[in-house]
C-alpha cells in the first residue's frame, strides 16, 4: 500500500479523487437531507409547484400579473424588473461616473474638488443605507393633494413621480427598446468591422443616417402601438386625492435608481480617472503639437484611450452593481430576489427556488459579461498602436 | 517606457498664491467660468446644508416635542443624543453596556495595529488578530471572570457590526489562502473545480448567499450541524470573502516573475517552504492595495444583514428612529449612521491610497 502510494501519479490521482469527491459527497448530503425533511413536511420535491397559482400581489410588474397568475410568471416578473432596474441604473451610473470622472482629471481645482467630495462620500457609505435615506427622502414629498407640478407636468409626490407618458401598448415600448439595442449594436459592429479604412467623415454619416433610421422605426413602433381611444400623449392632472394619467415612477424604483446610480458613479467615476491617467502624456501633447482643440484631444484622444484601457474592469463593475440590485429587497421593490423570497416562504420548496434563483444570477452575470466582453473585444485597439 | 530611469524633480518655477490659484482655478475663460458655477454650488449645498444641521438644527436630548412643533425644518439631532446607545449597542443589557464599548475599541486598535509595517509577518498579524478577537470575545460574552453571561442573541449595535467583520476577516483570509492554492493547484481536476466553485460563488449576489446559509441551510444539513443563525450567515460572508480574496491573492501570485519559484525550486525547498517563505509574502506584497479594498466593501456590506433580521448598527438605527415618538427623524438618524460607517470607512480607504502610494504600485 505504502509503496504504491509513492508513485507520484497515483499519489496525484488520489488526491484529485478525493477533492472532487469530497466535494461531490456534500452535495449528496445535502440533497439527502433535504429529501428526507421534505418528506417529514410533507412536501413533494421537484418544479411541479411552478404551474401553480402564488396568491399573493407584485406592487410592480412589467407584465400582466394577477393573485391568481403561476409561480413561473411570478418568477418571470421578479427578473424583468431586475432587469428593467438594471437597464435603468447601470447606463445611469455610467453617465455619472464619466462626467465625474473626467471633472477629476480636469485640472480645474474647483471640479476636482466637487468630484473628490462626490466620489468619498458616495463609496464610504453602504448602499442599503443610501437606499434607506433616499427612500426616506422620496417619502417625505408632499402627498399627491398638495404637490404642486413642477416643469410643467411632472408631479412629486410622496406617493411617487409623475411624468407625462405616452399611451400606447407594453408590446410597443418592449419594441422601441430592442430597436434601439439593435442600433446600437450595429453601430458598435460597423466600426469594428471597417474601422481601419473608414474615413471620420463616413463614419459619421454612415452612424448619423443609422441612428435616423433608428428614430423614425421608434416613432413608427410607438404610433402603431397607441392604445385606441386614448389621447396619445397622457398627461398626469390632480384628480381627487392623486394624480391621473402619465405614468407614474413608484418611489421604491425611484429611490433604487438613484441609490444604485450614485453609488455605482462613484465607482465608475474612480475607474475612469485611473484610466484618465494611464493615458500617456504624449498623446495629447502630440495632438496639440498638430494643432487640434483642447475639445478635439480630450474626445477623439484622451476619452477613446481612456474607454480602451478601463474596460475590462468596467466590466466587473457592472457585474458587481447588476447583483447590488437585490439590495431593493430591504425597501420592497420587488426584484427577482424579493419574488423568490416570498416564494420561498409561500411555497416551501425552498431548494428549488434557490436553484432558480442562483441559476438566474449566474445566467444574467455570464450574458452581462459575455457581451461587454465582445464590446471590449470590437474597440480595443489592435496591435502597438497604444504604448504604455 | 524603459522600467527604470531616475526621476529627476523639476525645478518649478517660484509661485505666489495668486498665480496659483490662476492656473489651478482661472486657467482659461472656460476654467473661470466653471470654477465660478461650482463655487455656486458649493456655496448652496453648504449653507443649506449648515442651515440644516447646524442652525436651525435641535440638539438637547429629549426635546422631541420641539422638534414636532418646530416649523423651521432644522435638523432633531435630539433623536441622536437620546437614543445613541441603541444605535451603539443594541439590546445589550444596560448595566453592562461598558464591556461592549471597551470591546469595539479593542477591535478598532487591533485594526490601527494591523496598519503598522512591524505587525505584517505570517506569525504576528493572526496572533494579533486571534488575541483581539478573544479579547473581544469574552468581554462580549461573558460568563467570566465575574461577567454577567450575555448571549450572542442580545448583542446589537456596532458591536455586532465589528464582530461579523471581524469573525469573517479572521476566518475568510486564512480559507482565501487555501482557495487560491488549490486554484493554482498544478492538478488540473483540483484546479478546475476550485475554479468552478470560486466563479459560481463570485457572481451571485452575497445577499443570496447569506440568505441561502441563513434559511436555507438548516433544511439540507444533517441536525446537530447547523449551529446559530449568526454564525451560519458569518460562514457563509467568509466564504464570499474567501473567494473575491483568493482571486486577489492569486493576481498578486501571477504578478510574481516565474523565476522567484524557479530559484527556489533550484535551491531545494518544498513546497509549504516555498509557499511560505517566496511566493505568499511577495504575493501579500503586491496585493496589498486590492485587499485593503476588499476589506473596505466587507465592512460596508456587512450592513446587509440588516435584511436577514440581524441588529448591526443600520437596523438598531432604524429600530431607534423607529418609534411612534420618533419616526419624523429617520434622517437623521441615517446620516448619524452614515457617519459611523462613513469614519471607519473612510480611514482605511485612505489608509489604502496611502499604501498604494507608499508601494509605488500606482506608478508605471
């Protein structure tokens, strides 16, 4: 025994057996165990409970949901707004980052002052604590009988923001989004693909003449999509003790886009200027030596070079803010978390739904990463053009 | 760029406040005038802001009546000056309220120890921390030396906060180390499945996973394993912790010129000596600014067992602003919280950017 044991590739192949192993025996035991204490409740294991019908309400839903919809459209509901939030929040805080990233790398002391106080008070504060105080900011609004509209039409209210909308169907808005989704992919996959032969000019207009199309085939989604005998465009008034008419932003949604966008800007904002300052020198002296503008360096230079080098860690922030939106449970927005947690304590098939919901994190984050990578992968420049 | 070429200062030019605060501030039309809108601004905020907080604000502990009736919308500091020990210490008993102050600073001087370059060897950082922890442990706890017994149900407040922090550094870091040895283990099946388990784990939400070793565990473990909620929900944020950490340690390995191990190797040292003495210390070296960054977001998420049902210092100031009596100062109960975090926070991020500059890491 002792003698085969020293035989470095046996030794070798029994190690790796038995970490596999060891790792596979507490996943048998868990399953065991859970087996057995469902039986004890009662409780038939397996996704039959997803046809069933949950029973209990969804606040916000981008679908059609009622009490008596199935388990699986509740689910379905949780991960759309996870989405939605994060379709929201993430280009939001991006936005943000940037501008404050770039007030930092100005020059200018009094933008880098403000974007310094920005970014030290945002990032040293948990974000379930920024959440939790804009939610208590937004509450505190006065109620819906004494808001007085601002800018015209758009109501804040205690009960939640009023804007004017457009009456016209889910299917339409769903299409206007993909629309522009698709155009701005094309754009990105038109320049990578001809990049190097491309003249500025053309690849302005070739962008301008897409983004046109783009616009007109919104229009046209929205005005085949109007819901008959409705005004197209809905206007919120005071009606009684609330407001009618527009859409209204609900202040749990609210209070998570502007937690979740501050909180990640600031971040954002710290990457861009690392990315500001890995820039070399050279390359904006050299573009005033040819005589280009100050505004000509900083964003056809200084900003393409900076996107460039920061985007791989861009992406790991995006993944980590995407999983920040659970946080939305501590203020009941329901997201996908909050929807598989009352599940959990509605259904009792507490394994499964934990299944579904690590399955979804996993498959959202890979997809979130997969197609930042291929971002990353079309922009970044080709070999030495950019020494550092 | 050559790796190495002497950094010669350049002699600047004499200056006098005003042309410095030309080229900083008023450099160009387009610099004064931004200057100009964010001095404004600045300017706004802050006076509101001291209006708020300061003028117009109600400091005298009790005097939430006035608050009530007070029409000028200052800020009720009274919530804070009565209701502070709540927030620090949550339900533990009164009388002995001492022993957990005396045990928060033991903590916070273990970590300012920790921040000293004498205290950073593979010996005396865990002994530190493992004595602090004691120490902090059993003036918690009690039930010696004459101390009252309080059990881990009744502790609350900050108190709870630094302890889950504590109790997940100490157990995440050594569980980070093993991580990503095996990860870069040189059996392929080994390494593969670390990496599997370290990816799966690093890309779902730590609030999941909390909550999975919170509710979810009790179910499928065999009985007589699962031990207190609180200290399910800590092995759980360890092995969080673990894996981000093992990633960092892991870059800081990958950082290392292949050679370092190599000589090594020539020389004759095993493995554990070759871990030990060549590869984790330089890897620690080169990691050190991400890890201080880690340890930043750790202490800031461990708020998130205010979701769980755990009373850390958010949920105790929530709870003391959360009474009839009280419930119009909830914001200031939240900037009283955001303070506390904002302090411990702030200084090891700075304590990080000072590293950072100190290694030279950020200089290329």
């Amino acid at each position: 025994m002792a003698a085969i044991l020293k035989d470095r590739r046996v030794r070798e192949t029994v190690l790796q057996g038995a970490f596999v192993g060891s790792i596979i025996l507490v996943v048998v035991v868990f399953a065991v165990t859970a087996r057995a204490n469902l039986e004890a409740q009662g409780l038939t294991s397996g996704f039959g409970f997803l046809e069933r019908s949950t029973g209990w309400r969804i606040s916000f839903s981008l679908i059609e949901y009622s009490t008596s919809s199935p388990y699986w459209k509740a689910i379905l509901v949780g991960i759309l707004n996870s989405l939605f939030l994060g379709a929201i929040a993430l280009p939001l805080a991006t936005i943000l980052g940037v501008t404050v990233g770039v007030m930092r790398t100005s020059g200018n002391g009094m933008a880098e002052l403000v974007g310094a106080t920005f970014v030290e008070l945002f990032r040293n504060v948990p974000l379930i604590l920024q959440l939790l105080f804009w939610y208590a900011l937004l509450l505190a609004l006065p109620s819906p009988r004494d808001a007085e509209p601002v800018l015209g039409s758009i109501a804040l209210t205690g009960r939640g923001i009023y804007v004017p909308g457009l009456n016209v169907a889910g299917g339409a808005v769903f299409a206007a989004a993909l629309i522009l989704l698709l155009a701005f992919g094309l754009s990105l996959w038109l320049k990578a693909k001809r990049w190097p032969n491309l003249h500025l000019k053309d690849a302005g207009r070739e962008r301008g003449g897409l983004w046109v199309l783009a616009l007109l085939a919104v229009v046209a989604a929205f005005w085949l999509g109007r819901l008959p005998e409705t005004p197209f465009l809905s206007v919120p008034e005071p009606k009684g003790l609330n407001y009618r008419g527009g859409i209204r932003i609900s202040p749990e949604l609210m209070a998570c886009v502007i937690a979740i966008s501050i909180y990640g800007a600031a971040y954002i904002a710290e990457i861009v200027r690392a990315g500001f300052n890995a820039v070399p020198k050279g390359q904006g002296e050299a573009g005033h030596a040819l005589g280009l503008t100050n505004w000509q360096i900083f964003s056809r230079i200084r900003l393409p070079l900076a996107i460039r080098i920061v985007m791989p860690t861009l992406i790991n922030q995006y993944v980590w803010l995407f999983k920040a939106t659970t946080i939305g449970i501590a203020i009941s927005f329901t997201d996908f978390f909050m929807v598989i947690s009352t599940a959990i304590n509605q259904s009792g098939q507490t394994l499964e739904l934990i299944a579904i919901l690590m399955s979804g994190f996993l498959i959202i984050n890979y997809s979130i990463a997969w197609v930042l990578n291929r971002v990353n992968a079309a922009i970044k420049l080709r070999g030495t053009q950019l020494r550092i | 760029m050559p790796a190495h070429h002497p950094v010669i200062p350049a002699e600047l030019p004499r200056q006098n406040v005003l042309t410095w605060l030309r080229s900083r501030y008023f450099a160009t039309r387009r610099d004064a005038a931004v200057t100009i809108v964010f001095a404004a601004f600045v300017a706004w905020i802050l006076w509101s802001l001291i209006g708020w907080a300061l003028l117009d604000a109600t400091f005298a502990p009790n005097a939430g009546e006035v608050c009530r009736e007070d029409l000028h919308g200052g800020a009720c500091w009274s919530v804070v000056s009565t209701r502070w020990r709540i927030v620090l210490f949550g339900l533990y008993p009164f009388e002995e309220q001492w022993r957990s102050a005396i045990a928060c600073i033991v903590m916070v001087i273990v970590a300012v120890l920790s921040c000293l370059p004498w205290f950073w060897s593979a010996k005396r950082l865990p002994l530190l921390w493992t004595a602090g922890f004691a120490i902090f442990y059993v003036l918690m706890r009690g039930g010696f030396f004459g101390l009252a017994e309080v059990t881990e149900q009744n502790w609350g407040g900050l108190s709870l906060t630094i302890f889950i922090f504590a109790a997940v550094s100490l157990l995440g870091m050594p569980l980070a180390i093993v991580f990503a040895l095996l990860r870069r283990s040189s059996l392929p099946w080994i390494a593969r499945t670390m990496a599997l388990v370290i990816d799966v784990i690093r890309s779902l939400p730590l609030l999941s996973i909390m909550f999975t070793f919170a509710i979810v565990l009790p179910f499928v473990l065999p009985e007589g394993l699962t031990g207190d909620k609180l200290y399910r929900v800590i092995v759980g944020y360890a092995l969080f912790f673990a894996c981000y950490q093992a990633e960092i340690i892991r870059g800081g390995m990958q950082a290392l010129p292949a050679g370092q191990e190599e000589a090594a190797k020539a020389l004759g040292l095993g493995y554990w000596h070759r871990i030990g003495y060549i590869i984790l210390p330089q890897a620690f070296r080169n990691a050190l600014p991400p890890t201080i960054n880690q340890f930043v977001i750790t202490f800031k998420e461990t708020s998130l067992v205010t979701i769980i049902g755990f009373f850390d210092v958010m949920a105790s100031g929530r709870a003391a602003s959360g009474t009839a009596d009280w419930n119009f100062a909830v914001v200031e109960m939240y900037v009283f919280v955001g303070l506390i975090f904002f302090v411990f926070v702030f200084s090891l991020s700075r304590y990080g950017a000072y590293l950072e500059r100190r290694l030279g890491v950020g200089r290329r």
